[in-house]
C-alpha cells in the first residue's frame, strides 16, 4: 500500500500533484537505491541529481513561468526521504542552491543557471552558514567589497551542503549598506572562480557532501549579485521560507519509512508465542508513531498549501510545520529502533539508517529552538494590541 494515498486525497492537492507524486514513486522504488552507495556520497549524489533530471523530477525545483510550488516540493521530499536520504537530499538541495535565483534573479541569471539545474546538468548550493553566524544570519562576516563592475569576496563559510561537487553556489556577503541584516548581499559564485577554495571536506554520521568554503580575494562580475544590493537578507529568509517546508516533509518521509518498518516487524516477529503487534505496549508505540506522522503531514501540507495560495510568507506555518515533523520524526525512528531489539541497532539496517539520517533534521535550515523563538515572537506580534502592531511595522 502506497504511505501517502491517504495524504493525496485531502484537498490540499489537485490531480496534477497527485500526477507527479505517482511519478517520484515509481522512479523512487525503481532507482533510488540501486544509485546510492553510502561509501562514495559525491559520487552517489552526481548520479542522482543526473538521474533525477534525465526522468523530469527536478523540474519543480526552479521556478519556470510561474513560481515554485511548495506542495509538490514537499510531495517529493516525503517520497524520495522514504526511499533514499541521499536522493531527497540531491533533490532538496537544487531546489535551496537555485532558490534565490528563481525568486529574484535576472532573466540572464535565470536563462543561464535554472536549465541546468532542472535537467540535472548543475549542481548548485547554498552558502549562508558561518563558523560564528549559523541561525543569526544577520551576523555574516564575509565581506564583498565591490570594485567597479567586480564584488571582490573575503571570508568563509562552513556546513555547506553540496560542498566540493557544486557547479555554482550562492554566497550570501556583507556589502556594508547599512548595518546587520541592512548590509547582505547574494552573489553567484562558480565552483571554479579564482579565489574560492574548499578548505574541508565535513563528515557526519549520515555521510552527505559537506564542506567549508573559503574565499580570499575572489573576484565574481558584479551581474552576478542576485536581487537589490543590500537586500540579501530578505532574500535569504524567503528562500528558507519556501523551503523550510519542505524539510518537515523530509522529516515525514523518513518517519513513514520508520513506522511501515515497524508494522512489518510487528506482523513477523513473535515473542510470548504471539506477534510482537498484540503486545499492549508494543500497540501504545505504533499508536503513537501514527498519530505523530498524520500530525506532522497536516502540518507540512497546511504550509504549504498556504504559501502556493498566495501568502507572501509562511514563517509562522513553516516554523511549525518544521519543528513538529522533525521532533515527531526523531521520536518515531526511535520508536522503531527499540521495537526492532538488537536489528535495530545493527549497522545495515533500515531503521539504523533512518536513526542516523533524522538527527540532522532538527538543526539544518534553523534548529529547533529557533524554530520556537519564531513561532513565539509570531503569536506574541498577532496578539500585541494594534497601537503596537502598529509601531513594529512602522
């Protein structure tokens, strides 16, 4: 049985996602595995990002003639994160590297980097992250000091997914227009540019591509700043806010995967001459684990139907959205772990993996307690009086 046919039938969707979601499955059970080797991750992700864009699957990534759609962002991360970590990572990770592009790139910027990346030709990445500004982008001390029609870049970045095997990635610098998140700017910056070297290779207990970045002296034209001068931080924070999304259904994907595991346990293992599913407590978990993966898909889908209605910005759903699927997520596979006794510790198995994959969730793209600052500062603006609502926009 298909985990999301009941997910597809609630009116957050129309045929057309339902189309596609169908499409990423059966491309997902058919090749995702067999292009995944966790012992060569950059050689893995190459292949899947190839493969992705040779079936159509990374067209939704970028913004073609209207503007990216977050349910089907999310469809394809709950899918592929239940069949392969590394495959929904290859997908999330075009769609964040281009996600400034597609909302306020130039035409030029847009002809030159979007094709590529949906057809699998381009690897692209994010660089926002700092070894002393993580959550506080508005402490970015890399520099870019414009000179003419050339933003010269200094400084470094750290924790960059994508990290030595990009083609470009999108730098965000401190070009001085005013202070803090004032005086950000974008850049796009190609893997070969003079100047920008890969300090680091990073290794985390669910091998990815990640890397520190270092930039001395690097010269990149001046056409390649995306968007306003001095506006990168609004451009950073509308890209997380479409994507953010999309890492609670990540989160989802990797906590179906946990629960269908489980159930298949609990139907063939017997202990007490019964099967493990007719023990009381074992109930109570799998009951809890259902509830939390329901919870969590109408949280994901609720934000992101909202932001493809219209919203300008989804911080408040998206926050929620992120922080409960990640923290259900991480409860669920842990669940699972313990159902499955001594398999499920042992180094191979599906539900070991899932243990590793999940943890990085509830850090990446805003850790959880960020998440809950937000939310906070959200309910706290809606219920100030007007007269203070009023003087915060002002």
């Amino acid at each position: 049985m298909n985990p999301l046919a009941d997910t597809l039938s609630w009116p957050f969707f129309e045929e057309r996602h339902r189309a596609f979601a169908a499409r990423v499955e059966a491309w997902a059970g058919a090749e995702a595995g067999a292009l995944t080797d966790h012992l060569d991750v950059d050689a893995s992700c190459r292949r899947l990002v190839a493969a992705m864009g040779e079936a159509g699957l990374l067209v939704p990534t970028v913004a073609g003639s209207g503007p990216l759609d977050v349910r089907t962002l999310c469809l394809a991360r709950d899918i592929l994160a239940r069949h392969s970590g590394l495959a929904d990572f290859s997908f999330a990770m075009q769609g964040l590297g281009a996600g400034p592009i597609s909302l306020q790139g130039t035409p030029e910027q847009k002809a030159r980097h979007l094709p590529r990346v949906a057809s699998g030709e381009a690897i692209a990445a994010f660089a926002l992250t700092e070894p002393r500004s993580g959550s506080d982008v508005a402490s970015t001390e890399t520099t870019a000091r414009i000179e003419g029609d050339t933003a010269i870049l200094d400084g470094e970045k750290t924790w960059i997914s994508n990290g030595g095997i990009a083609d470009f990635y999108v730098v965000f610098a401190r070009t001085g227009e005013g202070p803090g998140a004032k005086g950000l700017s974008a850049f796009i910056v190609e893997a070969d540019a003079p100047g920008l070297g890969i300090a680091e290779r990073l290794h985390v207990m669910a091998p990815h591509p990640l890397a520190r970045l270092t930039f001395a002296r690097c010269r990149v034209p001046l056409r390649n700043r995306v968007g306003a001068p001095g506006r990168g931080f609004g451009l950073a924070m509308a890209t997380l806010d479409v994507f953010r999304s999309t890492v609670g259904a990540a989160a989802l994907g990797f906590a179906r995967a946990a629960l269908a595991a489980t159930l298949e346990r609990a139907h063939g293992r017997h202990l007490f001459g019964a099967p493990l599913g007719e023990l009381p407590l074992a109930q109570a978990s799998i009951a809890e684990m259902a509830l939390g993966v329901d919870a969590s898909a109408l949280l994901v889908y609720r934000a992101a139907w909202t932001k493809d209605a219209g919203a300008e910005r989804v911080t408040r759903e998206a926050s929620m959205a992120k922080l409960h699927a990640t923290e259900t997520a991480q409860q669920v596979v842990d669940r699972a772990v313990q159902l499955h006794g001594g398999d499920g510790v042992r180094t191979g198995s599906k539900v070991e993996e899932l243990y590793r994959e999940i943890r990085a969730l509830r850090i990446y793209e805003g850790a959880s307690e960020v998440q809950k600052i937000v939310i906070a500062r959200q309910a706290l603006a809606a219920s100030a009086p007007r007269a203070e609502r009023r003087d915060a926009a002002e």
